[in-house]
C-alpha cells in the first residue's frame, strides 16, 4: 500500500469518525468543534487530490464562516431547555430512520460509482484540462464583474455577526447582564 493510499485512509477514518460525532453528541459546542474537525478533514482530503483551491475554499467558507455563524446561533439559545425539543416520538424515530436509509443508499450509490459499475460510456470521466488557469479566471470576474456582490456579501456577514452579539447580549437573550 502506498503512502497516499494509508495517508487517505487515515483522513478518511479521521473525518468519518468526526462527522458520526456531531451526528451522536448531545453538548452543541462539542458538536460544533466536531463539525470543525470534518471540515478541516474534508480540505486535508482535497489537498490529497491536488484540488487546493477547493481545499482553501473548504477551510475559509465552511470551516470559518459557517461554523462561527453555527456558533453565533448557539449564543442565542437558551441550551438547558433545548435538550426537550428533541424527545423520543413515532416520528423523530421515522425521521432518524429515513435518513439513514437515506445515506446507506448514497454510500452504497458512491461505491458502486467508484466501481464503474454505475457508469456508462458517456459518463465516463475524463481529465481537466490542466494548461487553463480557472482559479485566476474566477478571481478576476469577482475582483471586476462581480466586485459588488463580493463586497455586499461581505457587509452582510458582518451585520449578521454583530446583529447576533447584540440580540444575544440584549434584554432576555440568553447572555443578557441581570
């Protein structure tokens, strides 16, 4: 077995585990930095397969940005009352079990893909073109087309971010100074 076979293996099991643990933990920050590891796995994987641009975005937009307005979220919540919102019913268990049925059929859809055994002759993958510089493309139509939406977007999350701090600091939020 070569190296890069025993290094994805070890990301493999290192983000799969992690990601069963934010699925079986009850604590939501435990939660959330377990949802950090996974991402933080997924882009290790991405930097195994030389996709570094999608391993930079992984780390930026998912691990950073998604998990601090996770966080932010978890600040607004009165957490010792919401362990009750989630009780045993007929129908959390139908849901648990669906989405399991669910991701057993993806995994099992994913390894008969990898397999070829779900893949026609016109499916078939082919190679990127390497000589094209799509990452210097895309920065450029942001940093020029689309520079204002780039530059709003940005404005958006940092309203999002104080607006949180300042709701969950008010009167009857959950962090509010008695």
């Amino acid at each position: 077995m070569s190296t890069d076979a025993i290094l994805f293996w070890i990301l493999a099991f290192m983000t799969v585990s992690s990601a069963l643990t934010v699925v079986l933990i009850t604590n939501p920050i435990y939660c959330a930095l377990s949802l950090a590891l996974t991402m933080v796995g997924v882009s290790a994987l991405f930097v195994t397969l030389n996709a570094y641009f999608l391993a930079g975005v992984q780390m930026i937009v998912y691990a950073g940005a998604v998990l601090v307005l996770f966080v932010m979220v978890l600040m607004l919540f009165d957490l010792k009352h919401e362990l009750q919102a989630f009780t045993r019913g007929k129908m959390t268990g139908a849901l648990k079990l669906a989405s399991i049925g669910l991701l057993a059929g993806l995994i099992a859809g994913a390894i008969l893909m990898s397999n070829g055994i779900l893949l026609t002759k016109s499916e078939a993958f082919t190679s990127p073109d390497m000589a094209s510089d799509t990452t210097k493309q895309l920065g450029h139509l942001i940093f020029s087309q689309y520079l204002f939406g780039f530059e709003a977007l940005g404005v958006l999350l940092m309203v999002v971010a104080v607006g949180a701090v300042a709701l969950s600091r008010s009167k009857g939020g959950t962090h509010a100074k008695s």
